[in-house]
C-alpha cells in the first residue's frame, strides 16, 4: 500500500489521495505516506499539526460532517466515545476551537454512565455500543454515530426511537471528502499559476578591505536550492536538483505559465573592453541583487556558462565578483552542472560520423554500404525514421529497401563529402594551443586516409550557440539537423540531417536544454545557461533562461543578462540574432564603464597583466577621462539606432576621485543616456547598486522605439556594410576574393536572408586591437566568411580569429588546489 501511495505522489496527473482501507490499516505509517498537499483526507502528521495550530488546511472529511451537524456549539459538553486516533486528535482540536468542552471515553471505561449523563454531545466512534442503553444518555442531547464510517466503510442508520436525537455521519462525510478534492484541485490550479514570491534574501556583512571572490563566496551560506526553488514560484516537479546548489529547471513551465504576462528584460553591455576590465558580470549581479534583497521587486539574472579553459589558463572565473557574485563561485566555474561536457560529447560524436563517412564511402560499393546501412535484422529490412526523411529529401518516395534502383541506392549511400570543405571541428573545454592544428587518420586501420584539421575549445562549438539560440527541443533538434558540415563533390552543403546523426545529438543534449538555477550573495535567483563565444558567435546566455526567467518575475518584475564584450559587438548581435531568435524586446540597456578603462581609450599607457598600475591609473586625470568618454559616447550612440533607452552604469574604484566620477556621469547624460549612476556594489553588494536599481526602473517607462540595424533580405556584403557603417564607423569594407567566393556560395545554397555575427576583435572599434577611442575613416577588411546554419548566422572574419586559446606561461592552474581533509578548492578568483 505505501508503494502504491509513494508511486501516486509522484505521479503530476494525480492531484489528490483518499484511501480507502479497512480500519486496522490506518496505521500512521500508511496516513503519512500521502504527500500532505495531496492529502485530501486531512489525516497525515503534517494536515494535522497544521490543523492544531489553526493554519489553512484540509479538515478530515468525518470532522466536517461532525461539525456540520452539530452546528453552533460553543459553550456545550461533547464527549467523544470510542473515536481514536488521527481523526479523534482532529475532533477535538476543532471542537475546543469552537468553544466546546471535550472529554474522551473509552466504550468500556467504568465512569462512561456518568460522563454521558452529563454530555450535551455525544460522538460514537462507530455503532452505538449494545451495552449503553439509551436511559444513561442526557435526555435532549445530540447523538453521532460513525465518527469512523469512512474510513471503515460501514453505514450506521441509528436508532431512531431512542430518546436521544440521533444522526450519522456516513454520506455527509462522502460529501465532505468530495468537498476537500475540488478544495484541493482548486489549490493546485492555483499553484499552477503565477504567484507572488515569498522571498527571503541573505544578509551579507561586507567587510574592509574586501576580501578574494572565494572566501566571500565561501563565507556566505546559500540556500538549499529547493528553499530557493519555492520562494520563486517553481513547482517541485520542475526542478530537477544537482546537489545542494544547483538545480536543472524543466522547460514544461513555459506551458504552465504562458499566459502570464513577462516582466523587464534588461540588457547589460559595456564599453570597448581593455586589459582593466569593466565589470559586466559584477553590475549584472549587483543590479539584479540591489532590485530584490533591497527594493523587493523580483528580478532574475542570466549569465553565461564560462569555460573551463579561461578558468585555468589566464582570465580566471565569471561569476562577478566582490560582494557581487554567484555562489557558489567553485561550481559556477568548474564542471556546473556538465552541459559542456554534453556539448562535447554531441560535437565530437559529430566529427566522428564526419570521417568514418568518408572512409566508409572511400572503402565500399555502393552495394556493400547500402547492405550496411540497411541490414537485415530478424529477417526483416527496414530504414530508420531519419534514413526514410534523406530519401524524401533526394525525392525518393519508397518506404521498401528492395524497391530502389541501382541509382537510387547510389544518391542514398553517397554524400560524397569533399574533405576540403570540411569546417566541423572536434572540441575540448581546455586551453591547448598544441591542437591549433593536427593530422588525423595517421593509423593504419583508417586505409591511408589522412587529413589536416584543429581542435577549437567546447564553447566555439555550433552547438553551443544553438543551444543559447533555440526555444524549445523541437527546435534545438531541427537546428541541429541542419548544421552544415562540409561541402559535397558538387558544392551542395552536407548536414548533420544526412549523416543520420540528428537524433542521437539531441539525446546527449537532452538535459543540457534546461536551464541551471543558481543564487547570488544575498541569495537571488540566477539562470546560469549556455557560454557562445563572443566573437565567432554571438556571446549571450540562451534564449530558454531569458524566457523562464521573465515568466517566473511576474509582470513587474525584471529579467537582467548580459551581452560579450562592449556594445558595438555583444550588445549589437544579442539585437540583430538574439532578439530575432526569442522574439523579445529589451526594455532598456544598462552600459557599463571605469574611470580606468575610459582614461586607457583617452590615450592612457599600456597595461601589462600582473603588472603595477601607472600613476595616470592611479591619480585625478580629468583630461584623459575626458578623451576617453569620446568612446562612451559612441557606445551610447550604438545603442541609440536600436531604439532602446539607455543607462550607464560606472563602476566605481578606490583610485576613482569624485571630480573623475562626476565628470563621466554629466558627460554620459548629456550624450544621451537616461541616467548615469556610480556603483558601488563590488564592496557593499546589492546595496551599492541600489541608486542603479531605480534608474533602471524609472528607465522602463520611458518610449522603446526598438527596431533591428538591418533588413534580413539585404544582400549579405550590404548587412556587413550596414554594421560596419554604422556601428563601427568604418568608411567602407573590403571582401578579399576568399570572403566574396564564400559570399557568392551561400547566397546561391540559400543562406543568403541569415543575420550576420562579425567575428573581430573585441579591444577596438576597428579592426586593429591597438586604436583605442573612436577611430574613424579605415576599411573594415574581410579575410573569410563563414557559416553557422544550425545556430543560424553568417559570421565573417575580420582578420585572423583564433578558436584555441593558449596557455600562458603563469597559468591560473598554479594557484588552484585542492585540500584533501576539507575537500575545499582554493586558489579560483
């Protein structure tokens, strides 16, 4: 029986249990078996101490039919007879809360005579016992029998010519139960819709000097994420829990709250990056950390997951940092909850299929690969569901493997891949500059067929920007078919879809898809999903996060994520591919900047990693921050052709003087931006950000005309012009004869209507990572164009993109370790 209740409990299409079951089964073992929110008799532990304090509960179904026949009955003297257990323990609790006097008596006990002369009320736990006659009840009193039909299923019909007035509860209580399932039902469609969060947030005690990311983070101790879970609204059965902090969010929400209107979608971009840093990730999780633990509006941030290779190799962390951060900072940065690995594993699965075709293919007749790749099994030949769509796409229309002709059998059998063409590389989540470029197929098994080809790190996979850009697995599964691999011997794309493999890269994505649910410092909700890179893709969380995200804040409540790099390349592809992909509109972009970045575009001295900052770094220059807005005004300038009202936000440094930062502030307003706030939430956490908070709320009101840059049906060089144009400030472009061939070979596979994602570099306007500021009046040269069909863009290369990083020769591996009795990582930043 309890397996049964336990199989019940956890099945979604049951709202409620009642059992029914002889009385000698109603041990408190079976009773606290049932769910208490599906418990539609009232009789577990939990119902009945709910029940005992006066909290909102079900009453058991005999109680009700109890006090439904008894009425008014404050001030009178009920005595329970033979009721026992759970349902005597609920009697009792709401009898003495209506104002009634109990006493409970055994059938046998020697004082019952006495106690039932003296009772106004008298409640039989069953059929009245043969040995009370009716002289020992006080004449005019109300007798009960049946205080445990239910459950025992028995039907007592009273004696009605004793003296007494006599009632049963029998169908009263039936009635009662059905009363308590539609109560219950009502509950869960309740649950089922949005709701107010009942939040509570951590108290951070920020400490000076500020102590390193991992011993805040350490210091702090989050929320069991199911806790988290709840207080935001989520459904137990829509998280799927990874430890202690961590949890994985079921898409089937977005069904359960479709209707509900979304809340604020805030974009945080930043100026043209520099070896100092902006600090994008920190104002995003002290922005998101000042709206709910101190403004208590509900808000959501979704970030990126980084790779593991930064991690090690040179740039550390990206969960924030200070007292703005994701926590914990260890797994935020580590393995999370494996969704690279998956992509790993997808991607290489993939490069796998790539080679054995062609060695396949090289190898065979075509009698002997179609005897192959339609066996004969059990006696039977059949093709697969996947083999059955490549045949309808060459226009064969057969079902039956021994219908085909000779020639149809060869154009099934034969994607002729041109090794060549080949643009899937395999991946690895570490920095290894030694796999930039590799021989593969050097064994003897593989008949001689070598060819040169490169390993990129996981985050530069397609598949990873397919998994940021997609909406739902339909959707991932379809853009996955079609992920153009190669090239065939005639020019026409091969895809994943003709390899057969689309099916099998899906189920390793299957959990990836979902969203992982995290919290900050002061213990609000972050979505940590998806890492693109930001050059060669678009570099922005997934579209899924943002959407749950919105959903799950309410209609006042505000979603903040965040774009790669500055504004003219992150912020411009999460417009013109992101938005395209969600179909979301952002209500207002939050653009970040330093006094110490804006004096390095002001024309301030290099800066070496490790290094001793300089004095212009350190001391008041208003001149070199004056310079230097010259690029914070171009990136509001950016953000002002898509329409979007504009914040900045000022990360503020101890070396900062309040003329520098008064100086940043008037200028970004009077180029533009809405408000500028300095920020202070690295050192004080949420509560340094709070002035931000209320000029991103006062922002939202303000008229969003968003429009995309470009024209989808434009010609492809047009859309790269467009952005060159008009984001970068570049006179012209210039497509090397490589790049206009790749252009002509898209346009004509029909390619050509996809957005465009400029891959250059991220330290400059131009395309020359030294020329800080504004540069002006240079041709934007396109060395190659290429292609992510699945993910769904053009990328052109501006100049030399790697896909490795390298190791550096202090690499961040030196200071990590691990302590073998506490099991602590140390050394992450």
């Amino acid at each position: 029986i309890v397996g049964e209740i336990l199989r019940l409990n956890e099945d979604p299409n049951v709202q409620g249990l009642a059992l029914d079951l002889p009385e000698s089964l109603y041990s408190s073992k079976i009773l606290n078996a049932v769910k208490p929110e599906k418990d539609v008799d009232g009789l577990s532990s939990v119902n009945l101490g709910r029940l005992v304090h006066g909290d909102d509960c079900l009453v058991p179904p005999t109680v009700s039919a109890v006090m439904e026949i008894l009425g008014d009955i404050g001030g009178k003297k009920v005595l329970l007879v033979g009721v026992r257990g759970a349902e005597a323990a609920a009697l009792q609790s709401v009898l003495q809360r209506q104002g009634a006097t109990v006493l409970s008596c055994h059938s046998k006990a020697p004082q019952l005579q006495s106690e039932l002369g003296h009772a106004d009320t008298v409640v039989f736990g069953s059929a009245k016992p043969s040995d009370v006659p009716a002289s020992w009840i006080k004449p005019g009193a109300t007798v009960i029998y049946g205080a445990h039909d239910l459950l025992s299923e028995k039907q007592n019909s009273g004696q009605q010519n004793d003296p007494a007035a006599e009632k049963t509860v029998g169908s009263l209580a039936v009635a009662m139960r059905m009363q308590n399932m539609v109560k219950n039902l009502e509950r869960w469609i309740q649950s089922q819709r949005h709701r107010k969060w009942d939040f509570h947030s951590l108290k951070l005690q920020p400490l000076s000097p500020v102590p390193s990311d991992i011993e805040i983070s350490r210091a702090q101790s989050p929320k069991a994420v199911d806790v988290l879970a709840k207080e935001i609204g989520l459904l137990t059965d829509e998280i799927e829990i990874y430890g202690q902090t961590k949890a994985k969010v079921r898409l089937s929400l977005l069904e359960r709250l479709k209707d509900q209107p979304d809340g604020k979608y805030v974009l945080v971009a930043g100026i043209t990056p520099t070896p100092l840093g902006e600090g994008k990730s920190t104002v995003t999780v002290g922005l998101v950390q000042a709206l709910t633990a101190h403004l208590n509006i509900n808000s959501f941030a979704c970030l990126r997951q980084p790779s593991q290779g930064p991690t090690f190799g040179v740039k550390g962390g990206a969960a924030g940092g200070g007292y703005a951060q994701v926590i914990p900072m260890e797994e935020f940065n580590l393995h999370l909850t494996g969704d690279i690995h998956a992509i790993t594993a997808a991607n290489n699965l993939l490069a796998a299929a790539i080679d054995a075709r062609i060695l396949h293919e090289n190898s065979q007749s075509d009698k002997s690969l179609y005897n192959r790749l339609v066996p004969v099994v059990n006696g039977m030949r059949g093709f697969s569901p996947i083999q059955l769509a490549r045949l309808r796409r060459l226009g064969i229309n057969k079902t039956d493997p021994g219908t085909l002709t000779e020639e149809e059998i060869s154009k099934f059998v034969r994607l002729d891949i041109d090794p060549s063409t080949i643009t899937w590389q395999r991946v690895v989540d570490t920095n290894d500059r030694f796999l930039r470029k590799i021989t593969v197929g050097q064994g003897n098994t593989e008949k001689g067929f070598a060819r040169q080809a490169q390993f990129d790190i996981a985050v530069a996979s397609e598949i990873m920007a397919i998994l940021a850009l997609t909406t739902s697995l339909q959707d991932m599964k379809e853009r996955l078919g079609r992920v153009v691999v190669a090239n065939d011997k005639k020019g026409q794309p091969v895809t994943a879809e003709d390899l057969g493999v689309t099916g099998a890269l899906a189920v390793l994505m299957k959990d990836a898809i979902k969203p992982t649910l995290m919290q900050t410092l002061e213990g609000t909700p972050v979505f940590v999903h998806a890492g693109p890179f930001a050059n060669i893709a678009h570099g922005s969380s997934s579209v899924l996060a943002d959407k749950i995200a919105l959903k799950l804040v309410g209609e006042k409540g505000f979603v903040v994520t965040e774009a790669g790099f500055g504004a003219d390349i992150g912020m411009e592809k999460f417009f013109n591919i992101k938005c395209r992909a969600s179909g979301l509109v952002p209500s207002v972009v939050v653009l970040v900047a330093t006094v110490r970045a804006l004096k390095m575009h002001g024309g301030g001295p290099n800066v070496t990693a490790g290094a001793p900052l300089k004095k212009e770094y350190t001391e008041e220059n208003l001149q070199l921050v004056a310079d230097g807005c010259c690029n914070l005004q171009k990136q509001i300038q950016i953000t002002q052709l898509f329409g979007v009202p504009v914040v900045v936000a000022l990360n503020v440094f101890k070396t900062d003087s309040p003329a520098e930062i008064d100086l940043v502030c008037k200028i970004a307003k009077e180029s533009g931006a809405f408000d500028a706030v300095p920020c202070n939430h690295w050192s004080a956490g949420g509560k340094g950000a709070i002035k931000l908070a209320q000029a991103v709320e006062k922002a939202v009101n303000q008229k969003n005309s968003f429009k995309y840059l470009y024209n989808l049906e434009l010609p492809i060089a047009e859309k790269i012009r467009i952005i060159a144009q008009k984001v970068y400030g570049a006179q012209d472009i210039e497509l090397s004869p490589a790049a206009q061939s790749q252009v002509d070979r898209y346009t004509q596979q029909g390619f050509g209507n996809l957005p465009i994602c400029m891959a250059k570099t991220h330290l400059s306007l131009s395309h020359q990572p030294e020329r800080k500021g504004v540069p002006t009046g240079f041709i934007l040269p396109i060395s190659d164009v290429r292609a992510s069909i699945g993910a769904g863009f053009i990328y052109p290369l501006v100049g030399t993109m790697s896909t490795m990083p390298g190791l550096p020769t202090r690499s961040c591996f030196y200071d990590i370790d691990l302590d073998p009795v506490t099991e602590e990582v140390k050394g992450l930043f």
